[in-house]
C-alpha cells in the first residue's frame, strides 16, 4: 500500500506547485503597479525591491497554501478519476477511504508548513518589509512626499510641500489638511519646516516651524487658531505601499509573545482588545483549512465517469472556496460583536467544511449518487443508515 499512496502523493504535488507558483505570482500583482512605480519614477534600487518583495512572501504564502493544496488535490486526483485509475483502484478492494489516508498525509505536512508561515515567518515578514520601506524613505525622501504638488499618500491627510531640498529634507511653505479624527479636522500652515526620520521608532516625521494651526469643532461649532513655533507630525509609513489595509494591519507585524502582553494588558485595564485577539486568533486557525479541502477535495473529485461532468467538481469547488472566505469574513465581524466567543467563530469556517467534506466522502464510500446534496441525496442517505425505516412506515 505504501506504493499506492506514493503515487497518490505525487500525482498531488506536482500541481500543487504549479499552482502556488501561479497563485503567489497573483497576489504579487496587486502590488505590481507599486513597484514598478518605485523603480521607475522613484529610482528606488532593485535590491530594496527585492528586499520588500520576499518580505511580503510569506504573509501571502498565508492563504496561498491552502487554496494550492486544494487545488492540487482537485487536479491530481481528477486526473486518476479521468484516466480511470480509481475505477481499478476500487476494483481491487481500495475504498474513497483508503484513498484519503495518502491526501490527510500532505494535509497535516500542508498545515504545519502554513501554520509556521502564519504564526512565525509572516509577521517577522511584517516587521521587514516595514523596516525596507522605512530605510527607502529614510534615503529618499521624495518617495514618501512629493514638492509643489498635493500629496494624498496618507489616509486622511492632504500635504501641499512648497520647495524641497532633496539632499536635507528641508521645505518650505507647507500647508496640511488633516481630517484623520473627523470630530476635530486640522488646518497646518507653517513657513518651513524639514523631513526627519527616527530609526528607533521606524516613524517619519515632518517638523514644521513658524506655523498655525486652525481648529473647528463641529460638535459646540467652535474655532481655535493656534500659533507654534515648533510642531511634528508622524506619518505611518505602511500606508504608502499599501499595506495598511485596515486598522489591525500593525499586529500581523507583531509577534505573539507581544501579542499576548498586549491582550493581558489590556485585560488588566478592563478593555476588550478585538483586534489583537482576532489577529492572535486567525493565525492559529486558519492553516487548519488544509484538512477541509482535503476532504472536500477527495470528495469532490470521486464522481462517476458516467456522469458526463468531468469538472463539475472542480467548479464546484472554485464555489466552495469562495464560500470558504466568505464565511472567513463574517466570523470576523462576529468576533467584534462577541469578543468571549471569538476562537469559536474564527474555527466555525474550519468545522463546517470539514462536516461538509466528511459527509461528501461517505456519500462516496457508499457509493450514494447526489447532485450536490439534494433531497434525493438525503433520502437516500437516511435508507443506508436506517434501513428498516422505510419498511416500517409501510404499517
């Protein structure tokens, strides 16, 4: 038999590299344009390029691996199915069941290499990539904020730079909208002012002299003019290359002792910490997915050849993945409505598709035909497990 599941394992991962090669080279484009745009217009050197590229790997590597496994499962199986290989299989005595031994084998080798991805390597890939931007910006500093023209780089913010020294940093009339905290939108202006950088903190800072500020305050119809003569602004610098795409983005690059002293410390201050836990949460759960689709995907691809649809399962299955992270995205906004209950929604997507998979994979060891599980399915599901039912309601 160990010459059986060899073969199986291989006719799986060999696609499975295709596949992940494919599906990394596409979460790779949305940040394609970006890149380019650093080498291109910025003259950023390559090798910071590649620097922030590897450092993003892992973090897609994330949610890559998973969905390549499963489709390494659809396409490798669904080869011997249509090749008949799995007709003789059965022939000679091997059930789905058997067939899923080999496929649980590269799940559980699947997880563990996703779960040191999720858990470990993507937030340390977090923290270099935010260290790589940082010492772009630190050496140049037009990449981050442009002169004589209005940057909206920043969420928030709009800058307006009049003359900039590209070697020092200096600039001069400086005029800032900042509508970060909308009850207390901000005007700027100041005479001059200079681009500073602090490597502790990994923050560039703009430093503004001779300025004012204007407040208004919508809520008492207030207005405030504030004179300075010194004033800094912190920029986040994760907001320029897209990285920050939510607000929970700063503790994926966080480590999960720091994530821990974070929810502890927040506990002893009575605060309920959503973010972190959610975050903490989602990197234990989510390589657990590899066990779903393999059940799912050895399930799907054992259909009949006379059914005359060869790829309704891989359809089928494109259908369920989205379904997948579909329900990914609502036991996130689960978790802020019920914080005490968050590991159980976080491992509802995980216990669900593993539910479905097994019961597709007993329709199939009992040779059950269903056109994805309808009633007939169920009838005559309930006629294996009850078989005397039926009878008895003749009386």
């Amino acid at each position: 038999m160990s010459i059986i599941n060899r073969y199986l394992q291989r006719e799986i991962l060999l696609p499975f590299f295709y596949v992940l090669a494919v599906v990394v080279f596409v979460l790779l484009l949305g940040q394609l344009f970006k890149i380019v745009n650093l080498v291109v217009s910025e003259g950023v050197q390559l090798w910071d390029v590649a620097r922030m590229v590897l450092a993003m790997i892992p973090q897609m590597l994330t949610m890559a691996l998973p969905i390549s496994f499963f489709f390494a499962v659809l396409a490798g199986l669904g080869r011997l199915v249509g090749d008949a290989e799995v007709i003789a299989l059965k022939a000679a005595g091997i059930s789905p069941y058997r067939l899923f031994l080999p496929v649980l084998q590269l799940a559980v080798a699947c997880t563990l290499l996703t779960l040191l991805m999720s858990a470990w390597l993507a937030p340390l890939g977090m923290r270099q990539l935010r260290q790589a931007t940082f010492d772009i910006l630190r050496g140049k500093v037009t990449v981050a904020l442009h002169s004589q023209v209005l940057n909206l780089a920043f969420p928030g913010m709009a800058i307006y730079l009049g003359k900039m020294d590209r070697q020092s940093g200096r600039v001069a009339e400086v005029f800032i909208e900042d509508h970060r905290r909308s009850d207390n939108p901000q005007t700027i202006t100041a005479a001059s002012g200079w681009i500073v950088s602090e490597p502790q903190t990994s923050t560039l800072l703009l430093q503004l002299r001779d300025g004012t500020i204007h407040e208004y305050n919508p809520r008492d119809e207030s207005y405030r003019v504030t004179d300075f003569s010194q004033y800094r602004i912190n920029f986040d610098l994760s907001t320029l290359l897209g990285e920050k795409l939510h607000v929970g983005i700063m503790n994926k690059a966080r480590s999960n002792a720091d994530l821990l002293r974070r929810i502890a410390a927040a506990k002893s201050r009575g605060e309920e910490a959503t973010g972190t836990v959610a975050t903490l949460y989602e990197r234990f759960t989510q390589p657990f997915a590899c066990f779903a689709f393999a059940l799912l995907g050895v399930a799907l691809v054992l259909v009949p050849v006379r059914s005359s649809a060869r790829f309704q399962g891989f359809i089928f299955g494109l259908v369920l993945l989205l379904a997948y992270y579909l329900t990914g995205m609502v036991t996130e906004f689960l978790a802020e409505w019920q914080p005490s209950l968050a590991l159980l929604f976080f491992s509802l997507p995980n216990l669900i598709f593993i539910l479905l998979g097994a019961l597709l994979l007993f329709l199939k060891q009992h040779e059950i035909e269903f056109s994805w599980l309808s009633i007939t399915s169920f009838a005559a599901l309930s006629d294996r497990i009850f078989p005397g039912l039926k009878s008895r309601k003749r009386y």
